[in-house]
C-alpha cells in the first residue's frame, strides 16, 4: 500500500508541525509517573509537559477523530493513524493519556449518544485535560455482575439524590467527575431500572477512600454517596436505560484499554535483560542471554506482543470499515492483561532478588509485577470476556 | 490497512465457493485412499491458472495478476479451510518469488507466464536436513568453465516429486546460490516423500548433476537476497494456510459441542469447554493479524518485516496446532477415528508448523533479530 | 531409610534368581512392539520372551501381591516394591504387561468382590497370561457418560442373553474374554440396574470390527452383540449392582495406567536428541543440545516426569497403607495422559521432517504422537477427572 | 516410603495447632505493619528450641533429634501454611547441615547444642549477586599465616540481619571455602533488606574482615561438599514450605468460591473454575510427591539425589505460583486488595520460588545433570 499525494502530503505536514513543536523532554522513552492524565488536581511534572497538552489540546489533537466543535481534531481515521505514526516514528509521548475514563470512554459515548448540551459541556474541557474523570461502576459483592446495582436514586423531580456505596473507582481521589450506573428503577428485571448519570466529585455528600492494593498503591477507592444531588440534565441516554448506555460504553472501553498500549513502541525487554547481563564482569560484551531459559520466555512474550499490537492495528481498521465486532473489544482485552502480566513478570525476573524489595527499592518491577494482576480482573474479568465470546460470538448454548 | 476491501472480499468469497465444491476435505482423503501418484488436483491447478491465482504474484507484464503478499494470504487462507493440496505453495509463491527477485529476464520469459497459467508445477529445495536450517544448503555448486556441477542432498522439498523444475540453493564459492534444475537432469534422483498429512514432498539426490551457466538465476552474490526473499513469502503463506485451517477446525468443533449431548445437555453447554473454545478463537484472532500484519510489512519493505514473518509464522503454527489438539479432545473417541476428518487438521497443522521452521525456530529467532 | 535384615536378605535372593533366571534378550531395554500382552491369540516374539513369562509365573511373580493360591506371588506391598527395583536395577522386562486390562483391572476387582469359584477359574490363567481380557463399558453415543448404557440383557433363568454394541474394546480381536457392562433393569434410575458380566469372546453371537484410528492403528475396536449367551455364574457382583463394581475397577485402572509407565525408567529423551545432534558433521563431541529451547522444553518434560514417577510411587505406598484416596487415581490419569502426549510431541519434534513420513518412515514417532492423543479421552477422559477432582475432592458445588 | 508414619502425622499435627494458634497469617502481617526491626517471633523460635523442631537435624550428641531431611520437610510445610517468617531454614537447615557435613567437631560442639535449644540465629551467605548463582561466591578469602582475611560482599542472605554468626561461603586459593563470621566482627557491614513479601534478608559487605584458621569450617577441599549438601536441605525445605504454602492457598479459594455468590449461584458451580482449582490441586499433589521424593533421595544417598531436589524445587515453585496467582484471579476485586490475605501468599510464592534458584534454573539444571 503507499501512500497517495493527500496522504503523503498531511504525513509531510504532520511531521514538521510535530518536529517544531514536541518539546525535547517530551520525545524521551515515557516513564510511567510522568503519564499525564490531566484534570484541576493535575500537577505538572514539567512546563515541557504542560506547553506539550496546550499545544496539542489548541490543534484538537488530543482527541484527533473527535469534531473540532467540541474540541477534536475533525481527522479521519486514517488520518489519525498516521498522526499517531508520525508520533511513534518521532517519539513523542501522547500529550494526554488516551486510555483514561475521559478520553477513551465516556468521552465516545457523550458523542454517541450524549445530547447537544452534554457535549458541548463536557467534552471540550476532556479534549484539554481540564477534567479527568473516574468510573462509578461496581459496588461491593456485586463483582463481574453489574447488573446487580444497589446505589439508589431517589427522583425529586429535577433533580435525583443519591445514597449508596460504588468500589474499585479508579484514581476517585484525583478525579473531578464521575460517571456512574445507579438505580432509579424496581430491583427486577435486574438489567432494567438502571440509569447512568454524570456526577460532581465536589457535591456534597461524596466521601472518597483509597484502598490498599498488594502492590502497596492506592489506585482504586471506596466511594460513598450520601444524599448526593445530581440534576436530570446530567443523565446520560434515557433514564432507566442506563444498562444499554454502560454497553456502549463497555466496548470502548475493551477497545481503548488495548489499543492504547503498544507493548513494543517500548523498549524490548530481551534487551533489557541483555543490558543487565552486560553489567557483570567479564559479560561486556556478550552478544546474547546466558540465561537461555529466560531468553526463549522473553522471546515468546515479545512474539506475542508483536501479534498483539497487529491485533490491536487490525481492530483499528476493522472499527473505521465499521466492521468492528464486539469480539474484538473481548480479544484484545483477554491478551493485553496476559500479557502484560508476562511482561512484569518477566521483568521482575530479570531484576533478581535486587528488585524483590519492598522498601527502597532500586525498581518498582515488583509493585508492577502486582499491579498487573488486576489487568485481568478490571474492566470486565477475562472470564467475562470469555463468556462474551463463548455465548454472543461462538453462539455457544446456555446450560 | 489489515482488514479486506470489496475486492479481496469478492476473490475470498469466490475462491471458498470453488474450493469448498471442488476439494472439500473428502477429496485429500481420496487421494490419500488411493495412494495417488501425483498427490494434487492437476484440473483444480488448471482453473486456478484460468482464474488468475495461480499467476496472482506473477507480474502483469508476464501474464500474471501482479498482485501482492497480503493478496496471496487470501487464497492460502482458504485453501487451509479445505486442506486442498495446491502447488500454491511451491509454484505461485515461492518459485515464482525467487524468480522475479533474481531479475533474470531470461529465466522469468520462460517460466513465469507457464506459472501464471497453471502449467507447470516448480519446486524450492531449501533444506538438507530434517531440521529447518536454510543457511546450511547441504548442496554445492562447482564452476569449470562454462559448466556447473552440483552435488548435495535435499530433503522435505514441497512439490519435489511432481515439479518439473527444482529451484535448488547451494553454496557456490562460499555463497549462496541458487539454480533452475530439471527434475529429468541424469544425476538428479527423485525419492517421493507421503507425509502423514498426505501431502507431498521428496528427498532429492544431485550426483554430478551437470548444470550450465544460464541455469542460476543470479551472481552467487545476490543469492542470499533471493533465499530470504522465497522463505519469507513462503512462511507468509503457510502461515496463511494454517489460519485458514484453524479457523475451520474451531467451527467444527464449535458445530459438534452444539450439537452432541451428553449427560442430557450439548456438550458446548459447559463453562469449561466454552471457555477453551473462546480461548482458542482468541488464538487464532491475533495469529490471523499476525499474519496479515507481516504480510503488509513485506510488502511495503518495512524495516521489522523479517521479524514479522517470523511472529506470524509462530503464532500461526501454535494457533492451529492449539486449535487441532483441542478439536481432538473436545470430539471425545470420535475425534481419534480415521473416520471423522478432525484428524487430518491435526496431521496437516504438525506439517505446517515444521514446514520452514516451527513456532519454536521462529521465537527463537525473534530473539536472534532483537538482538538478544 | 535402611532395609531391615529381613528386607536385605528378601532383596539379596531376588537378585541372586532374577541373574540367574532373566534371559539376556530380556535385559534389553523394551520395545513397544515387543511388550507381553499374553492369550489364546498371542504369538511370543522369542523363546526367550516364552522362557521368561514362564519362569516368572511359576514363581507368581506376574501377580506378585496376589494369593499364591491365584496364581500370584503372595508378596507384601514392601516386597513387591522391592522386587520392582531389583528388575528395574538389572533392566528385566515385565514378563507380562502389568497394565493390562487382566492384570491390572479385573484381576484385582475380582480378588476383591469376586467368588471363590470366579477367583479360582479365572485369577491363575491370568497370572500365567494365558488369558487376555478387553474392556467393554463404552457405547455409541454414550462417550464419557457410562451410566448411558443401554445393551440390553435379558434374563432367561440360568443365563442371561445380550443384544447391543460396544464401542472403544481395545484389542477386542486379539482377546479371549470381556467383562462388559450391560442394562438387566429399567433405564432409569440409569446407575441401578446395570449389571457386570463377563463374557467368552468365542460365543455365538460376538462379531469383532477393529476402528481405524488417526495414527493409522487399530487398537480399538466396535463389538457387536447378537444373543449371546452368558451363564449367570459370569456375573461379577451382584446383579443390578454393576455400577458399583465398575467404579472399583475404574480406580484400579486410573492408578494401573499411571503406575505402571515411569517415563524416567525409560531413556532420557533430552539424551535422545543429543545423540540425534552428534550424528551430524562437526557435532560428534557436542556436550549439550544447540537448540536451546528444545532442551528447555525437554528439560520441563523431563523435571514433570520425574516428579510423576514420585507421584506414582506416592500413590502406591498410601494404597499400601490403606491412605488411598480417589484423588490421587484421577490426578495420575490426568497428568499420564499430559506427559505421555508432551513426550511423544518432543519425540517427533527432535525427529524433524524424517519422522514425519507416512510410508515407510525411519521411526514411529508420529503414529505414537497420534495414538497419545488418545490418553487423554480414554478410561474417563481428563473431563471427567477434573469433574470428579472439584466435586468428590475439593467438594465443590453443582450448578 | 513417601508416606508418613503415625509419629510423622503426629508431628505434623501438634505444629500445625501451634502455629495456627500462635503465628497465624494475621502475625506476619503485624510484623510487617510494625516494621518489626527483627521481622520473626522470638517467642516461637525459643518454643521451637524447647520442642525440639529448632534441632530437627542436630544429631542426638549434640542436643537435637537427629532426624533426617524428609521430618524437616514436614516442620516446613507446616509453617508454609502459616507463613511463618522463622529461622528454621538458616540455622536449623541450611547452618545446621553445612555444620554437620564440614565435621568440625570444634564448631559442632560450640554451635549445635544452642541451635538445638532455639537459642542462636545462624545465617548462609552464598548468592552474591540478584540472580543464584552458587558457584561464583562474590568473595575471596586470603591467607596470611594463621590469619585469614575476607573481602567481598554478599545479598539476599536469608535472616542475615538477625543472625550472630553467619556461614559465608567465599574462595581460598580458588577453592570453594565455607567461614563462620560473626556479624559484629569489625569490617563486615549489613544492610537489612525488607523484601516483599516481608521476609527478611541482608545484604552483607566484607571489607578486610580478619578470621583466624579455626573460623574455617574445613580444609578448602572440601567447602565445595559443604556447599552442596547445605543447598540440597536447603531447596527441599523451601520446596516443602511451598508445598504448604500452595495447599493452604488453595484450601482458602476453594472456600471463597463456596461462599462467593454471583449471578445467584455460588461461583464454586462454575465449571471453568472447578476445572482450573482441580488442576491446581494435580499439580501440588505432584510436587509434594517430588519434594517427598528428593528428601528420601538426600536421606539415602540416592544416585540421582540431586536431579530429584532440582525436580522438587522446580514444581513446587511452579505449584505455588500456580495456585497463588490463580487464587488472586479467583478472588477478584477482592484478591488484589491487601485487606485479604491472598496477596502476602502470592508474594512469599514468588520471593520462595526465587530463593535458592527459582523453577526454571532448577529445570535447566535438570538439563544440566541429565547431561543434555
């Protein structure tokens, strides 16, 4: 395939607009505390970073398919691929984590099915990392069963008051808005009476508590609502239709904690354990791992993520032809947690027993390492997603 | 883009429709019965020839549909979905790749247009042993003058038996080499290989074989260019074959746990079975854009192409060998009978993972090529 | 542990006579093709192979822990375990497949629940290998689930007459006996009424048809039944009770498969490949195999088996002390069935394309990876094991 | 045999009830919360001492019982369920041996009876770097008349941070050669290392470090001996505390998926779960057969002793990771919260399987001793 002269041409621009205006320190390999992720309790690592999210965020390039309207760059999606090419190729970091509750999910779902109100509310303030948002949706014994919400909302007319408790909202603390399933409907059908409103993390009533994870962080909290009030106008899709909008939103969900992660735009980690080798006396020079056991894991692992950026490429091109499946979503989302559970495995391994401590420590693989864990639990677990696959896309039958 | 546009679409859905009345599964089990002597369905290569696959990499200025790798993918994917024994493989793909990469006029003018019409079937002797280890040709050329002389020993070569022409590589003054060779040249001897996937190969024998100098298709100093160019469209392919043949053994499967019942159920009904079923779609799903990535990368020249091929080729072999295995397991007794043609995707997927390296060769060398 | 005088003196002797009495031919390691099955319809491959059954079967050493009055040995678990090493120790073929059908199934079930009359008729035949027994449990359609059967006996007063088909006989054509299970009650409740006989293959009515199997063997065959005659005194266990005396036999067969394969007793297979890769030039002095992630892998198969083979001798000395559970012959059956097939796999690997012809091939290493396939669907397929491991072990739930 | 006698199940029994009664999970924790500055009770190693567990493999002259490897197994895997942070391994295994074995009845007769009274700590100090590497010791010994002088350093030495006296093991004239060095000796630094799963080990430097001769557990000849009879107890008792480990991590998901509901049903009925539990439970039976095995194997001598602890030592880490990870993903949400106890086994599994060589050194050792 090559490229024809349109194509070439916005390749040609992209390229200089982004080698004149991607600050040095942005173009450095991304480490994983200087992610941005935007929102009023955002504090910058650096001005680079800040001048980086302002001048992407003025092109709308945050957000690149979104219109520009509401803050989006009005490009295609062919035209967004090449733009994220030309980033790889030049090594800019994104300017704003494309995976976050904002960018990669509730911001699609506003544009499908958000009214015109919503959108303009909402959306320009996402595309500039002014906002960041978190996800309200499980509740505590309610696990892979979302349909089993508890939260109630009480109708006042115009406005609902909300009492309930939701868990493992990611990142609560740090965030300005949540978006959250709650019930204003009869417990049964269970599906049914669910509505999806968008809520001020600053109402009253809202009281946030980390949780403590193996891996010693605080990613997720508890999230307390007491006599919460939320105006209708902040109700997402219909009322007590909330259980089609999460859908929607679930399958831009699998889609973006995928695709946005492409294990081999970072460095190979066979390398990596190469370097380490090298520190050793005598191993200077080596040309390959001694460990050969540990070489044929690395390599099968990188043969894998290999496959899986392709994957992820594909069910780009599939979901532009409007040819995705809801298949794909579960695919991706069943190999990235995988692997990179193999991968911080693997390179905790490649650390030792220097990097199996806890308390100042030279490497926080161990902490990755566990972290990882939850890849396969949240989001949907990945025996959801092989139920997803098993009834809706094998069409196997129900016991 | 690795998704298909309306054309691709259109050659896929033809090509299944052609494959699946022509050389559904019972026809490799019948030619398999009758221990035929050629082994393939020479009126099947025909039709190809007369609708352009046979020439599909073939240029248009040599007959051929000039089209790409990614292209060939699709014909090699359907094919794997009926286990059609093809010279695909040997002829449209790998022999026609050396030739055109070898740039000699002479030789394309005389092979390419007969390939492109499905005329004649050309073999690729790569390997000595019964390791894949292509660097290690276990065949020598020596100049005198105008003539060349070959000796050596070929094994596995696809096609060997039935090719009218073998495209050999060895070492010539150190380099590699590679030679057009007539399987009827006195010192040449043909032993018929019946695989147990009842496919086809040869173990070849040059003893002297006297050559002339317009038989190598280059200056020993490009031969190297060509071997790396034939075996990555042929991994390419095979992987390709072996997407095709996975996918097909899942929808057996999945078609048999709906409909077989046990202990008052269909057997499909059970978690634990759904779950590998999913499991296994997850395998192939990634392997086919594996492939199709690859595919693009050879075709565009992109700098990981080789690395690429070999992740394709891998994850292909491991997703049809999984997918085989557990098609075997979940048909129960019935599954292990000759009866049922379960079996003989299993048989072909061992093949095809062997064939140009298996998923172990190739991880291994993903690590060679990061360096590592 | 240090053998007591009693034990030391017990090992000493069995040495002395296994020197003195084991034929050379008989101290080479074994081929599949050359293994003992015994029967009316067996052919021994030598004299020596004849010599050799014979003398161990004077000494009841066939059987050596069934009652010398059967046939057998008369020995204790201890010292049947050591005679085991001492033939292991001097590479002594078993003279008669321990695993077969007769000696490793129906024998002991007989001893257990048997007759006086049925153990005298039918017990020293089989310690001589003068018998051979196949299996007939399986039926069309009813796969894993043998409480299903549905071949029919009908009840004639001192005998009963039985219609229907069985399916999965292994070695049918080559036996001279079946004990089978066959319906002389109502179909439902299905486990009541089924009844355990045992049934002369030369009756009238028994017509044998070996199945073409994926490896191209026939090992298993389909046994039609057309009245045929069985005397009630055939009946093993009481009538109607046969699925009790099948789940006797069914244990003893899952610790009998397992038990009688050490893989380890057998050549390293990583040894095999080192071999197959000095054959080649330049390669004679390698110390260890190139291919490095073939030598993992043969290395993983080989640490698994060894641990199997510890596992198996586990299993013995707590069936010996009267500790055994149902969960250790279910978890031998599933990991036999896993290595056999991961060892057969590795076998045709390090064999390359020359194991991989059909016609005339230099091994057999393809037809064995294909019949492996097999272990893990017959005599209870791993399915069923696990099934009986989470709900009989682990005591977990029924949906 | 590789099962246990009346007063073996009766040993086993009477710890399981102490240290479920006095060291339950709930202790480690609390240990780890305090940052406790020694990170074990020295409340149960004096109990050790007084039942006789702390000299399990002291011999009877010296004040212990005098029992084989096989019996420490069971002390092992005991506190495996309980993970229990105790000085079993350093001192009454891996010291204890390294003392037995040298034969230097000087250093016997002055440590053993206070090991034997769970009076003393002793620490091995053999890895120098974050990978096991046994045989590159990361330090040098010089002799100078009767003076001996130590440079080097050493890491992850188990229970380093606590221990009086610590067996280093360390080159002499290029001969592996075992000291015992008492920590405050002038020269020697430690740097306590909190691991995660919070355990505890040191990471020791020796800088000039004076010793005299009869700080030498033996002639240089035969430290090589020592070492390797001292890593032999010591893998077969991490191995078993796995054991312990993975059967108690089990035990708990199997509980959890009883009384766990979802789409109204206990999660237990789910047969993708049950299948994964039932495997989880083939592998430990296995392993603990293979550590049952490799103890018997040390005890008798056996010829293939050392290949069986390799064997050992790889499955039952492999068992225990197996079953930790599993049980975290069958807890769900819960499983990576540190309110649950889930986690603190994953993180012993992984630290454990790395002590001493984790499952794939010992795989490829199995390689290595085949001689393959």
């Amino acid at each position: 395939m090559k490229d024809d002269a349109s194509v070439r041409d916005f390749r040609a621009e992209t390229r200089a607009w982004l080698e004149q205006n991607c600050p040095p320190e942005m173009r450095l390999p991304i480490v994983e505390e200087e992610r941005c992720w935007g929102g009023r309790k955002w504090t910058f690592h650096s001005d680079a970073q800040r001048l980086w999210l302002e001048r992407m965020a003025d092109r709308g390039w945050t957000a690149p398919t979104w219109p520009r309207e509401y803050g989006g760059g009005g490009l295609s999606h062919a035209e967004a691929k090449i733009l994220r090419e030309e980033m790889d190729a030049l090594n800019c970091r994104p300017p704003l984590e494309r995976v976050s509750q904002a960018l990669g999910l509730l911001g699609p779902t506003i544009l499908a099915i958000g009214t015109d109100a919503q959108k303009a509310r909402f959306l320009p303030p996402i595309a500039r990392g002014e906002t960041r948002w978190c996800q309200g949706y499980s509740e505590p014994n309610a696990g892979s069963d979302l349909a089993s919400v508890r939260t109630r909302a009480r109708d006042e007319g115009d406005h609902f008051v909300i009492n309930g408790q939701k868990i493992w909202t990611s990142h609560a603390h740090l965030s300005d808005w949540m978006f959250a399933l709650v019930r204003t409907g009869p417990d049964t059908p269970k599906h049914a009476g669910i509505t999806f409103v968008l809520l001020d993390m600053d109402s009253p009533g809202v009281d946030v508590r980390p949780i403590e994870l193996i891996s010693g962080k605080s990613a997720f909290c508890e999230t307390f609502l007491t006599d919460v009030k939320v105006p209708k106008e902040n109700v997402l899709g219909e009322v007590n239709d909330g259980w089609n909008v999460s859908k929607i939103l679930l399958s831009n969900e699998r889609n973006s904690i995928s695709t946005a992660r492409n294990f081999m735009a970072e460095r190979s980690i066979g390398l990596t354990a190469l370097d380490r080798q090298r520190e050793g006396p005598g191993h200077e020079s080596d040309a390959s791992l001694l460990d050969t056991s540990l070489r044929e894991r690395i390599a099968a692992y990188e043969a894998s993520a290999w496959a899986f950026s392709a994957l992820s490429e594909r069910a780009g091109d599939l979901a532009a032809a409007g040819e995705s499946t809801a298949a794909h979503a579960s695919v991706l989302k069943i190999h990235y947690a995988r692997l990179n559970q193999l991968r911080t495995s693997l390179m905790l391994e490649i650390g030792g027993s220097d990097y199996f401590e806890w308390d100042a420590p030279v490497s926080d693989a161990a902490r990755l390492w566990l972290r990882a864990k939850a890849n396969s639990i949240e989001g949907g677990s990945t025996e959801i997603q092989l139920n997803i696959l098993s009834k809706r896309v094998l069409g196997l039958p129900n016991l | 883009m690795l998704n298909f546009n309306d054309e691709q679409r259109m050659i896929r859905d033809n090509l299944r429709q052609l494959l699946t009345s022509e050389t559904p599964v019972s026809h490799l089990r019948a030619l398999r019965n009758a221990r035929s002597s050629d082994g393939i369905s020479p009126a099947l290569w025909k039709t190809f020839g007369e609708l352009g696959f046979a020439g599909v990499l073939v240029p248009e200025e040599f007959g051929g549909l000039g089209l790409s790798l990614f292209d060939a993918t699709i014909v090699a994917e359907e094919y794997g979905h009926t286990l059609t024994p093809s010279p695909f493989l040997s002829t449209s793909v790998m022999a026609t790749t050396a030739l055109v990469v070898s740039g000699n006029t002479h030789l394309m003018r005389r092979f390419l247009p007969e390939i492109a019409l499905g005329r004649i079937v050309m073999a690729c002797a790569v390997d000595t042993g019964p390791h894949h280890d292509p660097r290690m040709p276990g065949l020598g050329f020596a100049r005198s003058g105008a003539t060349v002389t070959a000796n050596g020993t070929k094994t596995f070569v696809v096609d060997g038996h039935i090719a009218e022409t073998v495209l050999v590589t060895g070492l010539l003054d150190g380099e590699m080499t590679v030679a057009a060779v007539a399987r009827d040249t006195p010192g040449v001897t043909v032993r018929r290989q019946w695989m147990m996937d009842a496919h086809n190969s040869a173990a070849l024998k040059f003893e002297d074989v006297q050559l002339n100098q317009m038989q190598l298709l280059s200056d020993p100093g490009k031969g190297r260019d060509i071997l790396d160019a034939v075996l990555a469209a042929g991994r390419i392919v095979v992987a390709a074959e072996l997407i095709g043949l996975a996918d097909e053994v899942l929808s057996r499967t999945i078609a048999y746990l709906k409909e077989r019942h046990q202990f008052g159920r269909p057997i499909g009904s059970f978690q634990a079975l759904q779950h590998r079923a999913a499991l296994q779609f997850a395998e192939i799903e990634q392997a086919r854009a594996a492939v199709l990535k690859a595919a693009r990368a050879v075709d565009e020249g992109a700098e990981n192409a080789e690395l690429m091929v070999s992740v394709a080729k891998a994850k292909a072999g491991e997703a049809a060998l999984g997918a085989s295995e557990e098609a075997v397991q979940m048909h129960g007794g019935m599954g292990i009978t000759d009866d049922l043609d379960i079996g003989l995707f299993l048989k072909r997927a061992r093949v095809a993972d062997h064939l140009l390296g298996n998923a172990h060769y190739h991880v291994t060398r993903v690590a060679a090529l990061t360096g590592y």
